[in-house]
C-alpha cells in the first residue's frame, strides 16, 4: 500500500518527464486560467492533470485539492501551486542558485531582463549561430535565453527569482549531491570557488 502523500505522487509523476515537467505542467494550468485569477478551481485542476497525462486517484486528486486550497475559497493559488510542487533543495542549493541570480540580477530590481545580461553576455551573443547569419539581434538572442527561465506560454521577457528557482528545482532533482550541483551551478555562471 502507497502511503506517500498526493503531491509527492504528483511531485514524482512530473519529475518523470524531466527536469522540466513542473514547468509545463505550470504552463497547461496557465493556459487553463481563462479569467487571468492565477487561480485554478477543482475541473480546471482536473482537465489540466488529464491533459499532462497525469494518473492521481480520484480520491488522491480530491484531497490533493482539498490540501492545496488553504483558504477554502474552491480555488488553488497558482503560485503556492508550484511552490508546493516543487521539489525540497538543500539551503545549499537555494544559496547557490541566489548567488547566480544575484550575479545576473546587475540592476538590482530582483528581476532578470535583456538589460541586466547585456554587458555579462556581450561575448557569447556574438557567437550564437542565429546572431552570426544576422538571423537575430543581440536583444532576440538574450529574450530567447531568458524566455528558457520564464513561465512557459506567457514570456513576458522578465524572469522573476521565483522563476528562476522553479526552474533549478527540477534541474536540482536530477542531481544528487549537493557538491555536484554547487559545482554545475558554479561554472555555469562563472561564480566563485565557495570558501571552505
């Protein structure tokens, strides 16, 4: 007998399609919310489990619900949604995945935009293929990075640091050892050896 709780089986369920799973099931709820409430009621909740393919018992999907409705209005919050959902990381990995956004975060607005990557990225822009053929500008090639942390169907060409997080959460949950995660994190962004 499954004793997990529903959202670890829903947890496990989009942690299956990838590192990315949470985020597209984020965009399916998304698309879902017709009135823009970033809110979801039970049917919506349901259609969208359905459409990502989702297998939750009925009674799972009820207490699930009933568990990510805290206030009892019928409606989940989308945000506390995903926060839930998301998988536990280590404070280690939360601080290092801050130290990134902070690194990239040059305006300091607690937001990454086209701005803030200009002078950080300049060099590699100028050798990404489709900015080499003239294809795109250097503002086309930074959206179409950042818009690889931003909420899937609705770019908005900001990414937020709770965005940027849910996206590392899923990539976290692929790595096992915090050390291994530091280190990826570490040279991905061109951060500094942490101090032992």
């Amino acid at each position: 007998m499954d004793t997990k709780k529903p959202i670890d089986l829903l947890r496990e369920q989009c942690l299956l399609k990838g590192a990315s799973g949470i985020k597209a099931l984020g965009a399916i709820f998304r698309r879902l919310d017709k009135d823009f409430s970033r809110g979801i009621c039970f049917r919506e909740f349901q259609q969208g489990l359905k459409s990502f393919n989702m297998e939750i018992e009925e009674k799972d999907l009820n207490t699930l619900f009933n568990d990510l409705d805290r206030d009892r209005s019928g409606f989940i919050n989308f945000s506390e949604f995903l926060r839930e959902l998301r998988p536990a990381m280590s404070q280690a990995r939360i601080d290092v995945i801050n130290e990134a956004f902070n690194k990239l975060d040059t305006t300091g607005d607690d937001l990454l935009q086209v701005e803030d990557l200009k002078g950080i990225y300049s060099r590699r822009i100028k050798s990404h293929p489709k900015y080499l053929n003239g294809e795109w500008t250097e503002e086309m090639v930074l959206r179409h990075f950042l818009n690889g942390f931003d909420t899937p169907d609705d770019p908005d060409g900001i990414v937020t640091r709770e965005e940027f997080t849910n996206f590392y959460a899923g990539v976290s949950s692929t790595i096992e050892e915090d050390s291994y995660f530091d280190l990826m994190m570490r040279s991905c962004w061109g951060l500094p050896e942490k101090c032992k």
